[in-house]
C-alpha cells in the first residue's frame, strides 16, 4: 500500500508547474506556504495540505485577505463523492483547488479562484413549493429530526388511511372526490407503506399497519 503525500512532498511538484507559467515561486513567506509572483500580476498563494478541513477552508479564506489568487493543494485520492463536495465548498468561497499525484507528482487544477455564482435548479424549486403547498398546517419544527418526518406523501396517504379507517373499503376516485388526494389511488397501488390492501379491482382496505401508522402518526398531522 503506497502512502499519502505529506506536505513538504506536494511543494516540489506545485513549484515546478508554476514555474512553467513563468512565475517565480517560494516557500514560507510570511504565513503562506507557497508565493508565486509573475510581472505585475497580484500575489498568488498556494496553502498545503494532506486532506481537507475546515480549519483548511478557514486557511485560505485568511489569505484572500492579501490576494484573491487562492488555491489550496492536496494529495489527489479520496472517494470522487467527497472530492466534489470538497472542490464545489472551495468555489463557493472563492478558493482554487489543486491536486497532486503521489505517485509521480502529477499536478491538476481542479478550480481556479473567482467569485462564484451558484446555479439554481428550477426543477428543485417548484417540487420545494408543491410540498410546501401540499403540507397541510405546520406540524414539524424546523430543525428537528427526520425520523418520522411528515411529508406532503405521506400526508396524503394519512389522510387516504382515515378516510378507510372511517368509511371502510372504498375505491381512489371516491377519496380524491372527498378528501382532494389527487393521487390517492396510485398512493394506494402502489402501497409504499403497507397500510393498503386490494380488496377488489379498484377498490381498497386499510391493513393493521395502516391502522398502526394512523396511531404512529395521530399527534403529527393537522
């Protein structure tokens, strides 16, 4: 098993790729692990590492206080999961990323420093306000744990379940009539649950753990 970079061992090979770009590069200046200067460019500062952290994100937010050229380098490796996260956090700060190959010391840019302008997601925003329109009431605290948590889908497969529970079997159209579900016989199909049960075509029940999520569920929903 190979080991990771330390350090001083990621120095060598940033050196010699800045150095290609025409800069002229240093280590330990001031409180900056690496400075490269080329013409009347700003500084640009590179901060080392053998991981990410957040004591390492708070590093290199310090020295933007003397450059806005930023990066911060790490031994390249790692789930690509928290790679991402990683370079994506480092963006939105306005940090560059660099990696270095441990075993030929092969350096990539993974981010430049700049500021960062996030992409939103229509998609994401109009399902975040159909289940903001859909939640009846308030019945969850911000911040409080998920267990149980009572989403706009389950709402209305609470509210199919006590409309069986008080009016025994009954078919999807009758509940959406009555109770405005609107997917209440896809809901009961497809039975995520294991509250529903088919009694006939069309036509469903309520089983004991539907019964037992109505209970489960009696002092969270409005």
């Amino acid at each position: 098993m190979s080991r990771g970079l330390r350090e001083v061992e990621l120095y060598g090979p940033i050196k010699a790729f800045l150095e290609a770009q025409g800069y002229e590069v240093k280590g330990e200046i001031g409180a900056a692990d690496v400075v490269a200067l080329r013409g009347d460019e700003p500084p640009l500062i590179v901060e080392l590492k053998t991981g990410f952290s957040l004591a390492f994100f708070h590093q290199g937010i310090a020295r933007q206080a003397i450059t806005e050229t930023v990066y911060l380098a790490v031994p390249a490796g790692g789930t690509r999961k928290a790679l991402a996260a990683n370079v994506s956090m480092a963006r939105r700060l306005g940090l560059g990323v660099i990696t270095v190959r441990a075993r030929d010391g092969f350096v990539t840019v993974l981010a430049d420093p700049g500021p960062y302008q996030p992409r939103q997601s229509k998609l994401r925003r109009d399902r975040l306000l159909r289940a903001f329109a859909r939640r009846q009431g308030d019945p969850l605290e911000g911040g409080s744990a998920r267990a149980g948590i009572v989403t706009a889908y389950r709402r209305d497969a609470l509210t199919c379940a006590a409309h069986l529970a008080a009016q025994g079997p009954c078919s999807g159209a009758e509940i959406k009539r009555i109770t405005g579900v609107e997917q209440a016989t896809r809901i009961m199909s497809d039975d995520h649950y294991g509250w529903f049960i088919r009694v006939e075509r069309g036509i469903y029940a309520l089983t004991d753990a539907g019964k037992a999520g109505l209970k489960a569920y009696s002092d969270r929903v409005r």
